[in-house]
C-alpha cells in the first residue's frame, strides 16, 4: 500500500524526535492488522495519534467556554456531535431546515474535530477556528482519550467535556463494519474475532474500554458540572429527556416557549440517523483523511452485535467488563 493510502493515524511520517525518542520507552504490541500500537497513560495508540496527543497536551490552550465531546470508538459520537451543533445553533435559525443550517452542509465530524486525530495529528498549533466557530466562543472539538490524559492538559479550566458510553459488544461490531468499509474490505467474520480477542485483552486502538469509561464515570461523579457522562441506551430509549439534559449541562437549557413549540422535537428529528444519512453532504463527503462519510451511518441499534456474536462471546465480554467495573457503580 502506497504510503498516501495508509490512514494518516497509521502512518509516522509527522514523527518528531522527541516522540520517537518517548515511543522507543513505551511498551508495545502489534494489533489485529499488523500495525503497532504504543501504551501511553494507560491507553493504546498508533505511533500517529500518539504524536497527536501529545501534540495536543503540550499546546492546547484551554478556553473556559470549551466543549468536548469524548467517546470510546464507534458509541454514537457522529450522533452526540450533531445534536450539541444543533443546541448551539438554535438560536440563530428560526427551523432545522434553515438552507444555512451548518448540519445541512457539513458533516457532524467536520464540525467537531478530533483534538488528537484530526487538528493535531500534524500541527503543533493547529488553526482551531472551526468551520462550525468561526468566533471565539464557544469551541467544540472531540476526542477518544481518557479523562486522566485529557484533563492533564485542561487543569483547572471549567470547560465542559461529554463522555457518551454504549454497550461495548454494540461498539466493537460497528468498528469491525466501519473498519472493514473504510479499508475497503470484504465484512469477513475472522476480522471480527480477531478484534474480539484483541478487546477482550484490553490492547486495542484507544482500549482498554474499561479504563476508558471509569476515568469518565468516576470524574462525572467527582465533578459533574464539568464531566457529563451520557449513555447511547438511553438516548435512544428517551431522545427527548437526554437532549434536555445535556441543553441544561450546556449551559443553554431549553425554555418552555421552545418546548411548547416543539423545539426539541425539531432538533431530534434534524439529528436523526435517517435524516442525517438522506443528506447530500454524507452521501458523497469525505474526511480530510479520505474517509467516506456514509461509513459513520449504518444501523445505530441497541442490542445489534446479538446478530453477529455468538452467546459465548457475549458471555465473555459481559464477564470481562462486569469484573474490570465491579465496585465502581457502573454496570451495564
């Protein structure tokens, strides 16, 4: 594969000296595909995104109106940054179908860049003024590093960061999909049991997933009017409560003329995974890394990883994840 094909958190080409001198200390292991990954603060990265974090954690400047929404791999984040654009956009656009609306244009993730995987990949200093804020205030970005590694960098600042967690069975299927779409392979049942094995051994791109969610969990109970932590079951099980809720940690909580004239319906409906899929921009887009954007849209179910593991790889999973969370309070 030509090196220009290779995803560009795959490829080292951006390495600086000074990565490659930590990265020669760091434990590592190869991955699923062949490619190598790097344990940094206790989370699993590709010589790349690993120079994206720190990247980020050695420039990033912190600005108190800041919104980060966070996520383990394929939780429903395409879905969370679209609903955030929409309540910050709300007041500038009398209907969701507006011809301005940014979401009707752009792509959730071109409004809502990835801090480590997007802006910093290759920059030291990014431009960090968005397609979606142009101004100051506020800015949105995204990202899929753990709290501890995150927090390490925004300090004291009392910016908000959105943590959504989904069952992870669900997760790790929709990553085999969304892998083997934008590699443009075949959907072959190997690939997903050799993810499986690599989940379930907690050395996996951005894993392990347990880590993950209980630097989340634990810092939305320490301190929950910075740390939002949201549940993908829940959202889709009462849509209209959870936007509410994450309107009311915003900052930016829906008045009872909005609701009465059926606002957050409207918002609900513009973020839907059918509209959203039906528009142009995610039929035909791509990421700047040359991803297609219909690759983020494909069932959003809960409970659809039962059509594609077997019982005893649920059990296992359940097992894992039920031991690595026990006594924390959060179950599944």
């Amino acid at each position: 594969m030509d090196q220009k094909e290779i995803p560009k958190n795959l490829r080292d080409d951006n390495l600086s000296d000074e990565t490659k001198t930590l990265i020669s200390s760091l434990v590592s292991e190869i991955d699923t595909q062949g490619n190598k990954l790097y344990n940094y603060q206790g989370c699993w990265y590709y010589s790349a995104t690993l120079q994206g974090v720190l990247n980020f954690q050695r420039n990033f400047k912190p600005q108190d109106s800041d919104i980060i929404i966070t996520s383990f791999p394929k939780s429903g984040a395409t879905w969370l940054k679209a609903l955030t654009v929409s309540l910050l956009e709300r007041s500038k656009h009398s209907s969701s179908h507006d011809h301005d609306h940014p979401l009707l244009s752009h792509n959730p993730h071109a409004l809502v860049p990835s801090l480590e995987a997007n802006l910093y990949l290759t920059s030291q200093n990014p431009d960090l003024m968005t397609k979606f804020s142009p101004s100051p205030s506020p800015r949105l970005f995204s990202t899929h590093m753990p709290l501890l590694t995150l927090q390490e960098t925004l300090k004291d600042s009392p910016c908000k960061v959105v943590y959504l967690c989904r069952d992870v069975k669900d997760a790790l299927v929709s990553r085999w999909f969304f892998r083997c779409s934008y590699l443009k392979k075949q959907v072959e049942r190997h690939v997903l049991e050799a993810m499986f094995e690599s989940f379930c051994s907690g050395i996996s791109f951005y894993g392990p997933f347990w880590d993950q969610v209980l630097s989340y969990w634990r810092g939305s109970l320490e301190d929950p009017s910075h740390v939002l932590f949201m549940r993908y079951e829940e959202m889709k099980q009462d849509p209209y409560t959870q936007l509410k809720r994450l309107a009311e940690f915003l900052g930016c909580p829906f008045t009872d003329k909005e609701e009465e004239s059926g606002s957050v319906d409207k918002i609900l409906e513009l973020c839907s995974l059918r509209s959203l899929s039906d528009l142009e921009i995610n039929k035909t887009g791509k990421t700047s890394n040359g991803v297609d954007y219909k690759f983020f849209f494909r069932k959003g179910e809960v409970g659809d990883s039962k059509n594609y593991l077997t019982p005893e790889m649920e059990s296992r999973i359940d097992k894992i994840v039920r031991e690595k969370l026990e006594g924390s309070g959060l179950k599944f």
